[in-house]
C-alpha cells in the first residue's frame, strides 16, 4: 500500500514537471549554436561581475524634517591662524540673545610663525584643491561621507623644520558652546571686555600700523568633531591688502544625522559666502577691521544614511540577467537560422529553374537542358 501511495505521488510529481527532458537522440547541435552559447556565457559572467560590483556598493540616502531641537547647546569648533601678535587680537561669539561667550572658555591663543613650512604648504594646496573638487563635483561628498573616520586627519601638520624665526602671528584654536540661535563669531583687535550695554574690544593702545588681518582657517565645523570630514573653508587662506580690512563670512548651518555602516554620529553642514573690504569712513566704508563670521541656524534637519542592495533583490536582479539573456540569445539565433534558410532555399531554387533553349528554326524551347533533365531523370 505504502508502494503504491508513493509510486501516484512520484507520478504526480512527474505531470507537476515544467521542466520537460529531451532524449540526447533528439539534440542536434550546430556551430552556429556553440558560438551563440559562448556569447551568451560571455554576457552573463560579464554582467553577473558588474551586478555583483553594484551589490557590493553603497549610497547615501538624504531625508528631510523640521529640527525640534532648539535647547541644546551649539559646538563651534575652531582653528584659525591670523597674522597678528597674540596680544593683539581677541575673539569671541555674540548671539541674537545678546550672549557673549568669553574666549577663556575654550578657545587657545598660540603664538605661531604665519608663513608655512613646505611641507605644510603642500597640505594646504592639496586641501584647496578638494575644496575645488567638491565644489565642481557634488557626488564626492557621499565618498567623504561613507570615509569618514577612515581618512587620514585633515589637521594641519606641525612644522618639520626648527625654524629660528620669531612667532609673527597667533593661532587661535578650540570650541565653544553657543545657543542655537543666530550669532557672529569675530575676531578683531584687542582683548574683548564684558560691558553692560553689550560687548566692546580693547582696542585703544594698538597702532593702525600693525592691524594685519590676513588670516588662514585650518578649521572650522559645528558639531560633533568627525575626523576625515572636510568642510567648506578648511584651507581657506586670505591676504589683507589694507591695514584697516574687514573679511566677513556668511554661514547657514544645517543640522546632520550621519549614520554609515561605520559611525552615528550628529554634526552639521554649512554653506558660507565670502566678502571683503577696505574700511574707510571718509569713503562711506564704514565697519570694524577684523574677521566676522556670522552664522544662522536652518530650521530643517538632514538625516544622511547609507544604504545598501538587498541581497534578495541582487538574486531577483542575477535571475532576470540569466534567464533574459538565454531567451533573448534563443529567439535572435532561431531568427538568424530562418532568415538563412530562407536565403539559402531561394538560391537551390534559382538554380533548378528551367532556362530557354534556342532552336534551329530561330525558336526557344522552355524545356530543361538535356544535362538537368537526365539529372531529374
């Protein structure tokens, strides 16, 4: 009984077949057929290479949404280079909330040669040349993205000769935590003094002569400190024409969630515009010389994610390739055949066709020549 039961289901199984065999005594194989073979597994191990590279590859999702973080503080993280003595010079942040945050609390004032080293040199002039790259070429950022952590540090390396010459400028570098508000962040002469009106910088006992604002931003993002991660003026150099110069920057910081197969991390992007110039009041100039950077915080927030193929949808995809390309090889050779046939019967048939004769009389016969007759004969 038991024999029986399984000899239906092996039958059963048998109809449920889709995939019929043909007897080998019924296979005929041609040359033209093993060439279109070869081409067609030529084609699906070229393209199963290339859909596997596909796989293999990540991309950054970008999505949007109202920031509903407005109590948290801000990091300001900085490294600028000015060309004044230490003593000279002071910075600090003063917000829309008419906060001022004192330069004490985090920010580090080195004295420092201006001029690079030509090691340093060549960092700064590989950095500006990223910045044209990415300016040009939008899709980089992605790479930067999904390489953060693993690049090499985008710091400033420290100088490899003993130069004997003395500190002629101030290094001014650290962070600051700041309300997420709109602020302006300026460095400018003299030391800044706390006032009850507001904020001014001690700026009586320094002589216009020695105003030099020539400055140089090794650094400058907000947020969370991210290694490998270059932003828009990392690199950024300026040469003051004037003793009395005022360079400002404009900057709109959007808050980013950057989450990649590697870090989670929350920092920001910012886009900045640039403008300079000479202070003159007799010329209608009118301004404070010194370096303002004044920033906005965007109400939107980007949330950047890697994703990647899924591995059923690389198998669905791999399917369709191999199955695509057999049928489509199948139909275009069982096409050429017909069409080679048909050529190839009409030229038998040409050849067979009865062709007159001429006669004695000056008359034709439309019989076969005696050659083709005893042929058919």
């Amino acid at each position: 009984m038991r024999r029986l039961n399984r000899k239906k289901t092996l039958n059963l199984m048998k109809e449920l077949d889709a995939f019929p065999k043909v007897p080998a005594s019924y296979v005929e194989t041609s040359a033209s057929g093993g060439t279109v073979s070869l081409i067609a597994f030529t084609t699906i191990a070229f393209l199963t290479i290339m859909e596997f590279m596909v796989y293999r590859d990540t991309w950054m999702k970008y999505e949007y949404e109202v920031d509903k973080d407005f109590t948290s503080k801000l990091r300001i993280n900085i490294d600028i280079t000015v060309a004044m003595r230490c003593q000279y010079v002071g910075a600090d942040v003063l917000d829309l909330a008419e906060t001022m945050v004192a330069s004490a609390d985090g920010l580090i004032y080195e004295p420092v040669i201006f001029d690079l080293s030509p090691q340093q040199r060549e960092w700064q002039r590989m950095l500006q040349l990223i910045q044209n790259r990415l300016q040009e070429e939008h899709s980089l950022q992605d790479v930067i993205f999904k390489s953060a952590f693993k690049s090499a540090s985008t710091a400033l390396p420290p100088r490899e000769d003993n130069s004997l010459q003395s500190p002629d400028a101030c290094r001014i570098h650290g962070h600051l935590y700041v309300n997420k508000v709109a602020g302006n962040f300026h460095i400018t002469v003299g030391k800044a003094i706390p006032h009850p009106r507001g904020h001014a910088h001690l700026a009586a006992l320094v002589s216009h002569e020695s105003y030099n604002f020539s400055h140089r931003i090794d650094h400058l993002s907000f947020g969370e400190l991210i290694p490998g991660i270059i932003n828009p003026l990392d690199g950024t150099e300026k040469i003051a024409s004037d003793h009395n110069q005022m360079f400002q920057y404009f900057i709109t910081v959007v808050p980013t969630k950057l989450h990649t197969y590697k870090i989670s991390a929350e920092t920001h992007q910012f886009s900045v515009t640039e403008r300079e110039r000479v202070i003159n009041h007799a010329a209608g100039s009118h301004g404070v010389s010194g370096i303002f950077m004044k920033y906005d915080i965007s109400s939107l927030m980007v949330t950047v994610t890697e994703e990647h193929m899924p591995f059923w949808q690389f198998l669905v995809r791999l399917c369709g390739i191999i199955g695509g390309i057999f049928s489509t090889t199948g139909i275009l050779h069982g096409f050429g055949r017909f069409v080679a046939e048909v050529i190839f019967c009409r030229f038998r048939l040409g050849s067979y066709r009865s062709t007159p004769v001429p006669l004695p009389d000056g008359h034709t016969s439309n019989h076969l020549p005696p050659t083709a007759a005893n042929s058919s004969g």
